[in-house]
C-alpha cells in the first residue's frame, strides 16, 4: 500500500523546496488532520496504522514499521496525512495585522500561528526568510490553528510602504506599550528571536513600543518573541474590549 | 582529570533522585554559568573543553570526548558547571506570588522562570508535582533567570490556606481579567498543561480569571500555560504601572 516512491516522497516533504515544488506537506495525529478536513484545506492521502481510523477517514492501512518510516516524530503517530498547500491569495487588510520579520525558530512561528487564532488575527505576514509555516515542527506546534490563520510570506518592507493603517513595531527601547493608543486597525511587527527588527524595518515602523520590565534591576536578556506576542496582540484587544 | 565515577555521577544528575541527594545540579553554556557564578548560587566544580574558560573560572580543562560524555545537550557546549542546590528557604509573602498547580512540561516552567524575572515575581511556588526546576531542560529554558527567581516546592493548599492576600486563579471560564481589579499584593494559580486546576486547589481560588478568546468561533483549545502566565502577569503589572 506504500512504495518505495511514495516513502521518498513523504521523506523528502521535511525539505521546503521539495514541499513547495510537490505543493504538499506533512500533518500527523487524528485532532489535527480532523480539524485540517474540516477545513478549507485539501487532504491528499491518509496514512493509517488503525483499521478504524483507516475506515472512517478513507485512509491507507499501513504497518508501524512503514510508519516509522514516514512519520517525522520521535514517536510516530497513529495517523499521517498530506495536505496540500494552497496557492497564495489576496486578503483584507483591515483589522488587527500581525507581521513577522525573519521569525526562524519553529516552536515560536506555531505558537504565534495559535496566538494569532486565539487573538482572532486572521491573517499573518511573514517576510520571506520566515520559517515556513509548513515545516512539520510549524504544524505541530500550532495545534490544527494553522487552518483558522492565514500565512502570507512576502516582501515585508513593501508591503508595509503599500500599508494604510498604522505600523507598530516591539523594540526594547520603544515607548511602554499601556500607555499608547492601540487602534482596531493596525499592523503590529515582531521581530527575529536574536537580532529583533531589521533596519529597513526599523524605518518604516511608526510607533515603537515595549512592554516595560519590572522588579530586579539585574537585566533579563529579553522575553521570547512567542511570549512578547502573547502579551501584544492581548493589549490590542484590551483596548477596544 | 574526569574519573570514571565523576563522569557516572553527572550523568546521574538527569534524575530528580540523584539531584536530590547530592543536592547538585548541572548548568551548560558559559553566559548561565557566568549568572550563576554572580549569584547566590554555589559552583561546586566546572568542567570546560576551552583552555581559556578553565583559566578564567578555574575550571578543569577535559577532552571534546569527555565533554560529550557528561553534557546532557545534543550538542555539547563547551563548559558544563555542578552547581549546589540551595536548602529551601523562608520568604516574605508580599507582593506578586505566582504558582504553579502541576505544571509539567520543563520548557514551560524555564519559560516561566523568565516571565517571573521580567515582571519582577521574586517567588515562584510550585506543588509538589510541578517538574523539578532543575531539571536540566527548565534550567536551559530559564536563561539564568532561575538565578534572580526562588523557586519553593511545597504543598499548595496548605500554602494557600494559610496565606493572607487575594488568591487569583487561571480558568476557561473565569472572569474577564480586564475587568477585575488586581491588587499589587496576591496570588496567582496557573494549572497544569491538560487538566488546568485541579479541583481541591480550585476550592481554595477566590477570584477565577479568564484571557478572554477572540474572532473565530471555532474554539482553540487554550492557550498555552506560558502563554497565559506571560498575559497574566503583564494583566497584574500594568494595574499599577
């Protein structure tokens, strides 16, 4: 039920550019692909070491040992499908805008994906060195979010020169943020773990905020891109509660 | 200049057993090393592959081979410290107390850890189940942090019967944390991952908070408990900035 070509394939779909030449990529475990079926994305094929699973899903039976071979976690799941990925679209854009600027470690791009879900962000820009949003580690940290968010990678600084509304930026030395005024409708720009905002940017940033640090006068390095997010797109909403 | 048995011993640290007993744990990576070395914290021995850092900390010069045998990183750094574990401790209970109620993945509490530091929570309480702090993934994930932040393990219900301020706990279906009103002096509960609160703890909250959820309503399962904390927390601070 799986050939040799097919196990390359699926092997082969942890590579960015075999994912985006094959338009494909991985989703494992039954929550996930569920919500992935549910959803506006096209599921390819379903790989599947349960009869029961295999049935109610229109899947593949296969034997651990084959998924073993496919699977990309330490301890494979019970269930893999691939998933297509759709083609880029034009969007809105109005309302509360999230933007990425070179974000490179998986585990924080999925759960900023969750965050912008809970946040009700529908659309993420992320500039084209971003890590993509299709890596298996992306899909499985963003918990089946990722078929409720947008993703959009693209030329950051053109797409904020086109941008009508206003751009915030998270700097260490921007203004605190409780103390701004936070429209509904507004691009927000978080930067690399490491290096945070490029220069061009920098420049094209309008209002520059932080969130304060308190306490100890010892300085904390800065908080996690993932954890400064949090804590952003929740005073935006706040503010027009 | 590693003995058979040092080399067996360190690598007996990855159990919350043997800490315990020798009261050591192991620090990786010279920037947290250095942290500790200017904090209260006891450096017992340092082990280092570079020349340069065993002149500079006094630590014992060993081979890559050596290193590779004792570091519990899948790339081994270049410096590796036992460090003693403090004897718990009696502290005052004012302020912003944080605590945990069965917290259980290491990434979480590090993350935690941090988040204290940066809004100035001196104390951290934990249940007796939460993961052990120094774990070596909580003290890689806290970023030296765990040098400025106390962590207590202790019961938790009897610590919250016995304490004074308001007791504040993180709920689905708590109130809307903009609209309560949050005293410089109380306490905090965060839930584990899965199972949030646990219910003889959450007898004892007296006021249950909630981040509320926007846009989609498709619902997201939760946030994360680290994300939370982070939002919680900021919540707290910026009541009295």
């Amino acid at each position: 039920m799986l050939s040799h070509n097919q196990i390359k394939l699926i092997r082969s779909l942890k590579q960015k550019k075999s994912r985006q030449s094959h338009r494909l990529f991985v989703v494992e475990g039954l929550k996930s692909i569920e919500e992935f079926s549910h959803s506006n994305y096209l599921i390819k094929e379903i790989y599947t070491v349960d009869a029961n699973i295999a049935d109610k899903l229109g899947g593949f039976l296969i034997s651990t040992k084959q998924m073993s071979q496919i699977s990309f976690l330490k301890t494979p799941n019970v269930v893999l499908a691939l998933v297509e990925i759709p083609l880029p679209e034009k969007f809105k854009e109005n309302g509360l805008l999230l933007a990425l600027d070179d974000v490179s470690d998986p585990g924080n791009l999925g759960t900023i994906i969750r965050l912008c879900d809970w946040f009700g962000v529908a659309h993420l820009i992320c500039s084209e060195n971003t890590v993509d949003c299709y890596n298996e580690k992306v899909v499985q940290a963003s918990m089946g979010s990722l078929t409720r968010v947008q993703v959009h990678y693209l030329d950051l600084a053109e797409f904020i020169k086109q941008y009508n509304g206003k751009v915030f930026g998270a700097f260490m030395d921007g203004e605190v943020i409780y103390k701004q005024t936070l429209p509904e409708n507004a691009l927000v720009i978080m930067g690399n773990e490491g290096q945070g905002i490029s220069e061009h940017i920098e420049q094209l940033v309008q209002e520059k905020v932080c969130i304060p640090q308190f306490g100890s006068d010892k300085p904390v390095e800065s908080l996690n891109v993932a954890t400064a997010t949090a804590i952003i797109l929740n005073e935006f909403r706040r503010s027009v509660y």
